[in-house]
C-alpha cells in the first residue's frame, strides 16, 4: 500500500450525491477549508445528455481546487475530482483515476458503489466514505466494502437531508460510523483527516 502523499491516518475522502446534491456538495466542500491534505473524490448523478457545469459551480463554493475527472489523473491533496456525466470514476492504489463505461449499477452510471469499492480495495483503512442526499440505494453496497476494509463511513442524517433514499439505505447496512445533519460533515471530515495521532 502506498503512502499517498500523507502521513495522515486518512488518504482520500470519497463521496456519493444524487438528488440535492448540488447543495450538499456545496455546504460540505466549502467547509473542508484551503488545508485539506487529502484528495476528495465525487460521485453525483448527473444528467448524462448535457455538459455538466457542476466544477465551475462548485469551484465557487469552496477554496478546494474543482475539476472534472479525467482518465489516469493522479489524485492530489486539496483536490475535488468529479465523476464526468455517464463515466464510473474508480480509483488504483497508486491514486490513479480511471474513468469507465461499464454497465450501470442499480441504473446509474457514475456509481457511487462502485467508486467506494474502488476506494476500499485501494485505501483499505484510510479511506473515508460519505453519502449524501439522494433518491435510491446507491452507496449502500459500497459503504458497506468500505468499512468491511477498515474505513469510516459517514452519512448525511436521512431525517434532515433533502432526499433520504440514499442516506437511509446507507444507514441500513450498519456500517456508518457517524450520521450527521449536513450542516457538521465537513468538519467531521477535517477533524479525521487532520488527526494528528500516529
């Protein structure tokens, strides 16, 4: 396993969205701060006929570096990467991003399972899965492989997001370690990522 560029106990921060997710993402990427020492890898169902604009709206929202996920990118520390529109964003153990085609799963293309189990196999333990607001059950499988490997996983409160499916069925498999109002994820993520225990 490789170090990724910090000596963190976490090394990435991966996150699934659907419906109302725009604002999700927005409340918690503005509040992870400029610092943030590990890359944060997105999954938002995204209407796959038009060009997104999600990175510029989001790259205003917070003082993250925002892009589009491209293809073998190397992940770096204080960068979002988003999952393009109909492309499954998955990660290696050396940080590398592949983006792919394959079928949807449970009718979407990105998957945020997908993009968790990837994080999982790589990351093992220090990773960091959060689902947000969302119609449906994606995230469930991943969340769950994710803290089969030792990772913590974090969901949005089903009470209080915009939409619950999602959250809800995260919280179902057991495995969320915190399930927090929108509004206090970021800085749950900051105080795991800036643990300075070794």
């Amino acid at each position: 396993m490789s170090e990724q560029h910090t000596s963190g106990p976490y090394a990435v921060v991966a996150v699934a969205s659907s419906a109302g997710g725009i604002q999700g993402l927005a409340a918690l990427l503005g509040g992870l701060g400029p610092e943030l020492t590990v890359p944060v890898l997105v999954v938002q169902h995204l209407d796959p006929r038009h060009r997104t604009l999600l990175a510029e709206v989001l790259s205003r929202r917070t003082e993250l570096a925002v892009k589009l996920a491209e293809d073998q990118d190397h992940v770096e520390p204080g960068t979002v990467y988003l999952a393009p529109p109909d492309r499954h964003l998955l990660v290696g153990p050396d940080g590398v991003l592949a983006l792919s085609s394959s079928d949807p799963v449970h009718f979407v293309r990105p998957s945020g399972d997908l993009l968790f189990e990837s994080v999982a196999d790589s990351y093992g333990s220090r990773a960091i899965a959060c689902v947000l607001t969302g119609t449906g059950v994606d995230g469930a499988t991943g969340v769950a492989a994710v803290k089969h490997r030792g990772g913590t996983v974090i969901v949005e409160d089903p009470e209080t997001a915009q939409f619950a499916g999602m959250p809800r069925a995260a919280v179902e498999t057991g495995a969320a370690d915190f399930v927090l109002r929108l509004e206090k994820i970021a800085a749950a993520v900051r105080g795991l990522v800036e643990d300075k225990r070794q």
